[in-house]
C-alpha cells in the first residue's frame, strides 16, 4: 500500500485512505455528482449497499434518472440523468493519459473530455489481466487458419504474418495482454444529458475513438463505473461484446490516473 501511495504521489495526485465509512460516501457522491443532497452518515454497523443505493432511481436506455416521487401527486420529480458511453473502437495510436490529457504528441490532438462537456463526467476504465496460455493458443490457431487459407487471398498472408511478428514480440519481450472495458458516464439535468452526449462523442471521434451508448446494458454497466463496481466476467464477453485486448502499456495511455505527457 505504501509503495503505491508513494507511486502516485510522485507523479502528482494525492492520495488519500479510505476507511468504510469514507468509502461509502464516495460512493454516494459519485451517484449524486451534483450533490442535491447531502452525504449520508455511513454506519459501519450496517450493509454498504442499504445505505448508499437508498435513493430512488429509474433505468433508461443506456444509464439511469434519478429523483424522488412525489407524496402528495405520487409523481417522479427527476434531479438528473447518468448515460453510460463505451468505447467500441480503440485507436493504435494512445499516449499517455489519452482520455484526459490537455496536452499531445506533435500531429496528434489532445482529448480533454471535460472541454468537451461542462457538466460532471466519469471516466471509468474497467482491466483484467488475461491467460496468456489461453491467448497464445487463440493467435497460434489464428496464425494456422490464415496460412491454409493464403492460398486463396493475399489479405490472409499479410494477417498470418503479423500474428507471427506479434507472437514473436511477446516471446522476446514477455508482453502482457490485458482485456479492457472503457466507460464514460455523462451526467446532465433537464433533458441536455443528451446534448453532453454527443459532444462527448464528437470530442472522441477527432481521436478516431468510437464512444456509443449502450441501449441494453447501460443499467448493468452503470454499477460497473462506481468504486468497486467492476465485474470482468459480466456480462459476458459474448454478450457485451465490447471487451477490448490491449497491450499493458497502450492500456496504461488510457488510465486517468497517470504522469502527464
């Protein structure tokens, strides 16, 4: 622990413990980014999710709205909205801290997504480390189909050559190959969460980076971009199918927490 407090510090954030209680209001504040309410008194005592997930909510395509309802007329007074974004497609080309830079390598354009909506935004990346036996086993079959079938396309050649290149660089570097799920949660009120959205998306694109939001599993993903809330078994990569595999260090260009460029 002290060595990752030291880590982090030398690169600039601060750095602070959490006991259960704090915890739990970090969890509440970052499901009430605008802070309509006050944080609530965490008891050790009782269950973490009795006392932070008390407030009302309802699902929505892709996030939620949350608010409270009316005694009198038994109608849902909304406070603000959460739209979860994912990243479909990820672009080869990442520098360090890419989703929140201010600043770029030369020819490249920086991506400050806080520019691109003056609302709360979360930026939530989701990692898992995979088995490299497993993955090797799926390029060298991979590598083995494409070379039967270079026969009848040179496409085919070209991907068995570079699924032997990439094979090879893993064993001369013992490379590590991590599965990633990146999130962008855009909070907004009245109605303009939508207009956050697509400035999101369009500060994305200049980076050739495909933010969309999630229609189905927007509600399941929503719990993943809060403290603790990850679960890289579910949904399933099959089912989400948004599931990216990415070296250690291109991955590491898309963590927030991370020195500057």
């Amino acid at each position: 622990r002290l060595s990752i407090e030291d880590t982090l510090r030398g690169i600039g954030h601060g750095v602070t413990g959490l006991d259960g209680a704090a915890l739990g209001q970090a969890v509440a504040q970052a499901l009430d980014p605008f802070q309509s309410c006050a944080p609530p008194l965490i008891l050790p005592e009782q269950g973490l999710k009795y006392q932070v997930l008390s407030g009302e909510a309802e699902t929505l395509e892709g996030g939620c709205r949350f608010g409270t309802t009316d005694a009198a007329t038994g109608a849902f007074l909304e406070a603000y909205q959460a739209q979860v974004l994912s990243l479909h497609r990820v672009t080869n080309q990442t520098y360090p801290r890419m989703l929140c830079a201010a600043r770029a390598p030369k020819e490249s354009k920086p991506l400050a997504l806080w520019d691109a909506w003056d609302g709360p935004l979360t930026v939530v990346v989701n990692t898992a480390v995979v088995d490299e036996a497993v993955e090797e086993r799926k390029l060298t079959t991979k590598k083995m189909i494409a070379a039967w079938q270079s026969w009848f396309s040179p496409r085919n050649k070209a991907i068995a050559a570079q699924i032997d290149e990439l094979l090879t660089q893993r064993f001369l570097t013992g490379s590590t190959m991590a599965v990633a799920r990146v999130h962008v949660v855009v909070w907004g009120k009245e109605g303009g969460v939508m207009r956050g959205v697509e400035d999101v998306q369009r500060a994305a694109r200049g980076l050739r980076m495909a933010l969309a939001p999630e229609p189905t599993l927007g509600s399941t993903l929503f719990f993943q971009t809060l403290p603790m809330g990850c679960d890289p078994g579910f949904p399933p990569e099959c089912v989400l199918n948004r599931g990216r595999r990415m070296d250690i260090g291109n991955l590491a260009h898309l963590l927030t927490l991370y020195g500057a460029f």
